[in-house]
C-alpha cells in the first residue's frame, strides 16, 4: 500500500521552472513548490544554499541573457525531465535612468533579461509543454497600458509592456495544444530590487506573500484564463 501511494504521488508530481531565484519572490517562489512536493528547476545567476540543499530542488546556474548559457536547461531538459508543467518567468532587470542618459546598450541590457530571455526559454521548453501546461509571465504595472508611469523606467517599464503582447500572441498561437500562457502584472512588492532601485520605500505586500499567491495562480488559473494579464496592485500603480 505504501509503495502504491509512492507510485501515485510520483505521478502526479509536476515540474516546475521558475527562474529568478536568487532572492525575493523567485526565491519563496521556489521553495513554496519544493516544499508542497513539487520538482523545481531554479534558474537563477547566483544559487542560495538554501535551494541547493532542497531535495526537490534542481538549480542551474545561468545567464538568462545569454543564448548560449540557456543551453544548459535545453541539456537539463533533455537529459531529466521528460515534460515541463509550469514555467515562471519571474527574473526581471530594473534600470532607473533619465530617459536621456539611457543608452541603447542600456535598453538591450534590460530587454534581453525581460523580454529576449522569456522568449528564448519559452521556446527550449515548448517540446517538453503539453495540454494543460501553464506558462506564467511576471510583468508589472508600469508595463500596463493607461497606468500611472514612473520617470526613468522607459526601459524597464516598455520591457514589461512587451511581454504582455508576447504571452497574449504564444496563447493564440500555442492554444490548440492546450498550453495556457497568462501574465501577472504587480504593483510594488517589498524585494531587494526594490529597495534597491527606491531606498526608503515600503510596500505593502512582501515577497513571500506574493510568491504564495503566484504559487495558487500558475496551479490553477490555466483552467479559467489564457492569453490574459491580471493586475495584482494594491496600490497605484
């Protein structure tokens, strides 16, 4: 009897991807799925030790920026897992600048993390995505059209925006195969890049707060939305 429930609980378990998970919202987000039993392949630069001594956490190393370092998930995939059941685009890269002062390195910096890196993993993990598969995107408010805009985000802000556009066009695109492609764009959640980028502000909401509600979100809304952007802020933006 103990090994059938072995058997069906290894069965069931899902493969989880969530890159960003070197610190705040990535980092509980990993480790919420890891805890509740699911298998987590964490990408992220830098890899806490706390992930790396989790049973059901796999971490890789990588560049998110780079094509050639996104390899090493391509070789994970083929060589480990056999299907991928949620993938969290959670890693993001801020930059506050005066739109003068921001170069054209400076947009390119920001859009291959935000924008060229969902893309490209998006792309190594459709052959191992099947029907019911839910592949989550974390933008932001900023990215929203009609929103209230901060000065000096053009970058980060217009990266944001331009995935939105990109989960809505993969769900038209993806949804014969039953992969659901949905966005959640957050308001300010209290992160090291936060503090980080606006010293001295408080938000309201923490990082392992929201990471819970992300955890329920991409475990059960592909049944209710695709190709949709939700706004979870309690503030304005």
């Amino acid at each position: 009897m103990c090994y059938f429930k072995a058997f069906v609980y290894f069965c069931d378990m899902k493969n989880i991807i969530v890159t960003g998970t070197s610190r705040g919202i990535g980092f509980e987000l990993a480790l919420q799925f890891a805890n509740a039993g699911y298998q987590v392949l964490a990408i992220s630069r830098k890899t806490p030790q706390a992930l790396i001594n989790h049973e059901n956490i796999t971490c890789l190393s990588v560049d998110l920026s780079s094509e050639i370092d996104l390899e090493k998930v391509e070789n994970f995939l083929s060589k480990s897992w056999k299907k991928v059941d949620a993938v969290v685009h959670n890693a993001g890269s801020l930059l506050l600048k005066p739109f003068a002062e921001t170069s054209q390195k400076d947009f390119e910096d920001i859009y291959k993390v935000n924008v060229f890196a969902v893309a490209n993993l998006t792309r190594i993990c459709l052959p191992y995505l099947q029907k019911g598969s839910h592949v989550v995107t974390i933008s932001s408010m900023g990215g929203i059209q009609g929103s209230l805009k901060f000065a000096g985000l053009a970058a980060y802000s217009s990266s944001k925006g331009a995935v939105i556009t990109l989960s809505e066009l993969l769900a038209e695109e993806y949804k014969e195969r039953g992969i659901a492609f949905n966005v959640l764009a957050l308001g300010s959640v209290q992160t090291e890049m936060l503090a980080e980028a606006f010293p001295g502000y408080e938000a309201p909401i923490s990082a392992g707060e929201m990471a819970e509600y992300i955890y329920n979100f991409t475990l059960t809304a592909n049944k209710y939305f695709n190709g949709k952007v939700l706004q979870v802020s309690s503030t304005n933006p």
